[in-house]
C-alpha cells in the first residue's frame, strides 16, 4: 500500500471553527497530514492512492477528555484481573476506537499497567485509540477501599493493600496526614515513579459527602510541583467551594465542574472560570436520562439538576467545555453485581453515559440539546480538548503536521447530532481502521453496537 493516501470529493470539517470545504481533498503522508482544501485546489502526488469519498463527510478524530481504560471496578473481577490489567485497557481502547475516538484521557487507573498498555498503543504494536493517562486520583485509596468499593469484611487487609497499591503507589489518603512539604514531595516521587502525562487530584472526597481534602496551601503546592515537573493538573471535586479551590490553587483543567452538589456554581466564580477560559471537562447527560433520574432515582436527581442547570450557564457564557464522559467498558458481569451501582447500569436505563464507545455519542447528543452550537460541539469534541491537554500541536484539527486522525462519516455532523454515529471508516495514524476486529475477542465488555441516537 502506498505511503500516501488523498481522500478526495468529501466534505471537510477541519475542527478549526472553518467553515465546511463542501468538496475537498486531504492528503496524508507517512501518518500525518500533507495538504487539505477544495478538490482543484491541492496538489495530489502522482504516487498517492485515491480514495473517492463523494458524500461523505470528514472531521477529526474524535476525544474524550475524562475516561478509565481499566474495567476491573469489582472485587472479583480486581482479583480475577490482578496482573493483566493492561488486557483489559487494550480491550478498552478496542472498543473507544472502533467508535470514532482516536485519542482518549485517562484520569483514573493503575499507573503501572497502564502505562505498559499506553507504550505499546502508542507506538504502533497494538491497536486501540491513541491514550494518555494520570494513574491513580491523589488524595484517594485504590478500588478496593471506602473511597470506591466498599468491601467490608470479606478480605484480609494484605489483600485489599496489594490491589489498591497498584493504583495508590502511595499516594493514597495517607497524604492529607503530611505537611504540605511533605505532599509536594510525595507527589514529585509519585510523577518520577510512574511516568504518567498528567495529574489529577482529590480536592474533594469521592464518598458523597463532599468533604475537602486538601487545604489551599496543599492545592498550590501540588499544582506548583507538577507544573515544575513539566505535567498539567486537574482536580475530582464535588462542592462549590472544592471547584473554587481548585481554580485558586492555578489547575490548568477543571474535571467535572458541573458537579457542585446541591449548590449551583455562584456568579463570581462562574465568571472566573468564564473569563480565564479554564477547560470545563462536563459530564453533560440527556434530557432523557435526567428525566429517568428524576423520575426514578430522586435520590440522585436533584445533584444531576443542578449539574444541568451548570452546564447550560457554561454554555450560554461562553465557557470552554470539554466532551467528558467518564466511561468504562462493562459488559453484564459488572452489571450483575448487587454491590455495583445498583439500578443504574441496567439495560432498561435510557442514555446511560458512562459506557466506552456510546457515551461520546450521548455527550454531543446533550449538549446539542443545551443548545451549544453545532461547530462548537464538534471543536469540544476534537480540538479543545487537544488545547486543554496541550497536544493541540499533534492532534485535533485537519492542519498539515498532524497525525492524520479522522472520522469519515455518512451524514453531516452539523445537521443533527446522531450523525456522529453514522460512521463509514475511522482513520488512526493514515491508517484505515479494520472495525470490525475491533473488541472481537472481549474479556469484560460488551461492545454497544452503532449509535443511532434511538
């Protein structure tokens, strides 16, 4: 096969907030991007395979700014998985791929497996969307603790201790009990230990109460330390106050800001957060999964509508928000579990948000309906995240240099949001990807199928 590809007749959406080149041509070279502009205009390499892709459309590979690759999130399955955890992120990244995400960013997992996973991805010698990762939340125990899976009784303390330490390398609740020297410190050891791209911490706690960790001297401190170890830092909240916090203490993105309990975000804070332009990472969800929420989980609705009412005030300001799902791959032995989000992950549960491979889809499909503007959900879909992340000189856009990243679809991403769905081909690297060997072989998931926003 040719070294150089041009995809010519389609219609091109680069990401950069242009307007649509209706018939174009891009041409790509040893995996990035060469040339793009209308059909005519760009010059096509007489050595160059032809693809004609009249009535197609081409966008960007698509991102998802907040996923976890690893899919062991129950005591067995930890267990059965101990020391194959990189299966199940090469599983993972299967199935993101298959369904138009070509570079995804982990903010929760066990650093040492995943890394392997990324190394390998990444260099070509497995397939999967492209991954960059922070290991374990700072501020938190593993999956095996309070702070995740309660597990009671069940197992001796070794046990517990040896998978949560695979996540913690111990950065775990132990480092509110330091000074804020002592924290810097720890984190620092933590990067140079495990080689992770970024960090993300626990301003506040992942138990539901939405106590504060850290103080304000710790926050800054632990931005400060990875900001000289050259790594950007975001931080898990829940409060109004944790989000002011973290926006204080200088993180670069904010992760899940839309969840700030039963207090919507005030208006000073909200025009902070507007006018720096901080990355939102929003965990945005459908009119119709809230309403299911509301209607069945009252419980839980009344946080998602706050969160809602947050995220319509980010869009109708103008606040830089991110497609974030925070999605695994799961299949039914993970939804069979009594102790697992009961009555949330059943099947019968409309848009769930959180699966590998549909959730995109259901992000752009809410803030469609919160009325951010077609162009701008596919920029937060493509190129801001790759800004927010800083990779936005590789990827995001269809500009000569990148990697050529693109989603070929069958209908016009800018009519209706489904049409994300309808994809014809993706394209990793210049490469075409052979979907359907994508998650054919699946250890815990279940591969969601085509969206077509049914």
């Amino acid at each position: 096969m040719s070294e150089v590809l041009a995809l010519q007749h389609a219609t091109l959406i680069d990401g950069t907030g242009a307007e649509p080149v209706p018939d174009a041509t891009v041409v790509i070279s040893d995996g990035k991007f060469s040339a793009a502009g209308p059909t005519g205009s760009v010059d096509v390499p007489a050595d160059a395979q032809v693809r004609d892709l009249g009535g197609a459309f081409l966008i960007p590979g698509l991102m998802d700014a907040n996923i976890h690759l690893v899919s062991a999130r129950t005591p067995d399955t930890l267990l059965e998985f101990e020391g194959r955890y990189q299966e199940l992120a090469f599983e993972a990244a299967e199935l993101a791929l298959k369904y138009g995400l070509t570079t995804v960013f982990d903010t929760w997992g066990p650093a040492g497996p995943l890394i392997n996973a990324r190394d390998l991805i990444n260099a070509g010698e497995r397939t999967g969307s492209r991954f960059f990762c922070a290991g374990n939340i700072l501020g938190l125990n593993g999956p095996m603790s309070q702070d995740f899976f309660k597990t009671g009784s069940t197992f001796e303390p070794a046990t517990l201790d040896r998978i949560n330490q695979i996540w913690e390398v111990g950065c775990g609740t132990n480092l509110i009990q330091l000074t804020v020297e002592g924290i810097g410190e720890a984190v620092a050891g933590y990067i140079d230990a495990t080689g992770v791209d970024f960090i993300k911490y626990a301003a506040s706690d992942h138990r539901s109460e939405g106590f504060l960790l850290f103080s304000e001297q710790a926050q800054k401190k632990i931005v400060d330390v990875c900001h000289e170890k050259g790594l950007l830092v975001q931080a898990h909240t829940t409060s109004v106050e944790s989000l002011r916090m973290e926006v204080d203490a200088g993180n670069d993105l904010l992760q899940h800001p839309d969840h700030t309990g039963r207090t919507p975000i005030p208006e000073k804070l909200m025009a902070q957060i507007v006018e720096k332009q901080l990355p939102c990472m929003t965990l945005m969800t459908t009119q119709r999964y809230t309403d299911w929420l509301a209607s069945t989980r009252p419980d839980r609705a009344e946080s998602k509508l706050v969160s809602q009412q947050n995220n319509r005030t980010f869009i109708e300001q103008g606040a830089r928000v991110l497609l974030t799902t925070d999605a695994f791959a799961y299949g039914q032995r993970v939804k069979n579990h009594a102790g697992f989000r009961p009555g949330i992950l059943e099947d019968s549960v409309p848009d769930m948000p959180t699966q590998i491979g549909r959730g995109h889809f259901l992000w752009i499909k809410a803030a469609w309906e919160m009325g951010l503007a077609p162009m701008e959900v596919l920029r937060s879909a493509t190129a801001y995240i790759a800004q927010a992340y800083g990779k936005d000189d590789l990827y995001g856009t269809v500009t000569p240099g990148k990697a050529a990243d693109l989603v070929v679809l069958d209908a016009d991403p800018l009519a209706a949001p489904e049409n994300y769905g309808r994809i014809r081909d993706v394209i990793k690297d210049g490469v075409t990807v052979d979907r359907a060997a994508l998650g054919a072989d699946r250890l815990l998931a279940d591969d969601p199928g085509e969206y077509t926003g049914a």
